[in-house]
C-alpha cells in the first residue's frame, strides 16, 4: 500500500 | 509484476532492438532522429540514478542496464559510426530539442512527490519522456515515406506506453499501488502523442500499403 511512487517500473 | 507491464516492457525493449538491428545490420539510421534518441538517452541517464542503491528485482537492474546501455550507444553510432551517421538525415531532423529540456526541468521543479534530487530527477525524466517522441514525430512527417523498421520502431514505442497505461489500471484495482497522478498525465501525453501515428499505421497495415503520412 503506497500512496506515491515505488519506483519498481522501468 | 503483471501481463501489461511485461507486455509493455516487451514492446519497449523489442522497439530498441528494432532500432538497433536497422544500425547493425543495414548500418543506416535514416528516417530516425537523433534528436529524440538523446532525450531517451537523458530520460534513462535521470531516471536510473537509483540503479545501484534501490534493488527492486535482478530483472529491474537488468533492463535498466539494457535501456541505458542501447541508448547511449544509438546515440553514439548515430553521432560517431562512419557509415551509419552518413544516412542520418541531419538537415530534415531539425527540431530543437534543448526547448523541451529546461521547461521539463522546471516543471519538474514545481510539480514533484517530494523535493529531494533523486525524485525531482525522476520527475523530470517522466516529463521528458512524454514529449520526446515529438522530433522523431516531426523527422516522419517530414520525410514522409518511412521505411518498414522504422514504422515498426515508432508503433512499438506508442504501444509500450499505451501497455503501461493498462497495467496501472490493473494495478489500481488489484495491487493498494497507485501511480502518482503526475505519471499518469506523462504517460497519457505520451500515448496521445503517438495516436495520430497509430491510426495511420493500422490504415497501411489494413489496406496492405507502404506507410505514409499525409502532408
């Protein structure tokens, strides 16, 4: 659960 | 990680071969603009500053590398390779790109996540991304009759974001993961960007004719 970026895609 | 963004993954990764085996092989880059291969190769450079020090997945360094890696060297061979930079067509491939660079800059400044280096930079390589399709665009319209690869290149290009796009719906309704709101607007500039180029794609495909852009 995030309410902003993860980053995880490329 | 889900279907679309593999599928999307793919079609990026598959566009950059495409582009790659037009220099290897038939070493020529005509109909592609250098232009736009910069601003990929800043989009990366700004994007993956996290490469080393936020490990996501063996498979997340890997095509960060490969991103990197075939950017910086289209550009190179474009720019440096004796008989490929010959077939660049430097005088139609004329739109200033470093326009699109400091507005995004800026944008990135004023409308980011969190106002550290790391996350405006990545803020401003989604901004950057989302119009740097725009020279390559132009560079087509201009020289109009565009050869197999290169029609490939761009269709694959558009199809990627669009892919993406469909992976952060299924995400929202699958995953509590939401993207921020600021990479939906790039993501959705970006795909709209390409729309025109789709539609007259699917029409060649659909009649069995050469791709052509109206004047």
């Amino acid at each position: 659960p995030t309410g902003g970026n993860l980053h995880d895609e490329l | 990680m889900n279907i679309f963004r593999l599928a999307g993954d793919m079609t990026h990764l598959f566009s950059v071969l495409v582009l790659l085996l037009k220099i290897h092989t038939i070493k020529s880059c005509a109909g592609i603009s250098l232009k736009t291969q910069e601003l990929y190769a800043i989009v990366f450079a700004t994007r993956y500053l996290d490469i080393f020090t936020n490990h996501i997945s063996p498979y997340n360094t890997i095509m960060k590398l490969i991103f990197l890696g075939s950017s910086f060297s289209i550009v190179w061979y474009m720019r440096y390779h004796k008989i490929v930079r010959r077939s660049y067509d430097k005088d139609q491939d004329t739109f200033r790109h470093y326009i699109l660079i400091l507005p995004c800059l800026i944008l990135a400044l004023l409308i980011n996540e969190k106002f550290t280096f790391k996350e405006v930079m990545w803020t401003f390589s989604l901004y950057l991304e989302a119009v740097a399709i725009l020279p390559q665009l132009v560079l087509l319209q201009r020289t109009r009759n565009i050869d197999n690869l290169t029609g490939q290149y761009v269709f694959l290009l558009g199809a990627y974001r669009a892919l993406y796009i469909v992976n952060w719906i299924y995400r929202y309704f699958t995953e509590d993961h939401f993207v921020h709101w600021i990479t939906w607007v790039c993501g959705l500039v970006q795909t709209l960007l390409c729309a025109d180029f789709f539609y007259y794609y699917f029409q060649s495909w659909k009649n069995n004719m050469k791709l052509q852009l109206p004047a």
